[in-house]
C-alpha cells in the first residue's frame, strides 16, 4: 500500500493491523527546517556507524551520534554506545516533538545519510535496552526519502515519503510485528539527517 506525501492525518494508524504508525507531515515551517538542517550537520558529534555481522566489524559509510539525560549504554548491532550530554538544537527538537505527539523520550539516535546511495535493510527497533511497546518519533531533515514497513508473518508493506521538517511516531507492537527500512535510491543526492527520539530503560 502507498501513501502519498499529502498524508497528514496525525490520528490515522498506517498500519492496517499488529501496531500503530501516525505520520503528522511537516511541523516545522522550512526556514526552520533548513536551519535545523545545518545546524544538526555542523554540530553534531557524528561518528561512522559500526556494526559486528558474523563476527567481522563492518563500518558504514551513514553516520550516527547518540545523546540522551544521561551517559545511557545502547547496544545495536552487536556494538554498545554511551550516549552524549544534549545540545541545545535537539533539546528543542525533543520538546517540540513531545509537544506535537503527546510522548517523553529521553534519548535520541541520531543518522546521516549523505545521499541515495545509504539506506537501511529492514529491521526492526526491538531492543531490550528500549522501553517495550514504546513510542519511537522518527524526525527529518533534508531530502526527502522514501520509508517502507513490512509486516513479520503477513509481508504486508506499508511506504510514504518522509518530507523534510516532518515527524513520524511508531509505537505499540510495531517493532514485534513489523519491520522497516529506508531503501537506496539513484534519484537523491542531497544529505537526510533523522532523529529517532526513544526512551531507554534504566
């Protein structure tokens, strides 16, 4: 099923069972868009993410940063993480997406995809470092990029157009029934920069 850009309908569930997906579109004007845009690009601590696959490190070329309330451990990928202290920039995305959805986070991971050419495979955010069920908010920044889901057992898939400036909340059994991915594109050439604000548990 595709869902076009104009979907902005923050009440609407995406999924059509097994989770909860609302996209709320563009909350940010995009003056503020784009200066949210360089500053994160110029301020961030981003680092080339790591991830151990079949017991061999594989370093990618996307980037990431992790910040949270406090020195929080987060492991993915076989790799652990110490969150960084907030800036400021993020601290104000963090209320302003609070605000918007109504959820708290108090961490953020942070990507940066240069261009078309870095996506991720699908996957889904199941970590037991993560809150259960919890709401995961999914902002971004910059080109605009396709975002697929896929059901478990179903393969049912779910795409819409992330648009710069907007906000996406997965929350509920999304991450035990659905996986999701952000595909390579040939057709974009121009940086994204996601911030997926969570909660981590302990």
């Amino acid at each position: 099923m595709d869902l076009f850009s104009s979907l902005t309908d923050k009440n609407e569930n995406l999924l059509p069972r097994d989770g909860v997906v609302n996209y709320y579109g563009r909350v940010l004007a995009k003056e503020k868009a784009d200066h949210f845009l360089e500053a994160l690009l110029a301020t961030i601590t981003w680092r080339n993410d790591e991830a151990v696959i079949f017991g061999k490190k594989i370093i990618t070329k996307r980037k990431v940063a992790w910040y949270g309330d406090k020195p929080f451990e987060y492991t993915y990928s076989n790799i652990i993480k110490t969150a960084l202290p907030w800036m400021n920039s993020l601290l104000e995305l963090k209320n302003i997406t609070e605000f918007e959805s109504g959820e708290t986070f108090n961490s953020c991971l942070a990507n940066l995809y240069h261009n078309g050419d870095e996506g991720m495979a699908w996957h889904s955010d199941g970590e037991t470092d993560l809150k259960k069920d919890g709401a995961i908010a999914s902002l971004t920044f910059g080109a605009e990029r396709k975002f697929a889901f896929k059901h478990k057992q179903t393969k049912e898939k779910v795409e819409l157009i992330l648009e710069h400036g907007s906000i996406l909340i997965m929350k509920g059994t999304t991450q035990t029934h659905w996986l999701h991915r952000l595909p390579p594109t040939k057709l974009v050439n121009k940086p994204r920069v996601n911030l997926t604000f969570r909660t981590i548990m302990g």
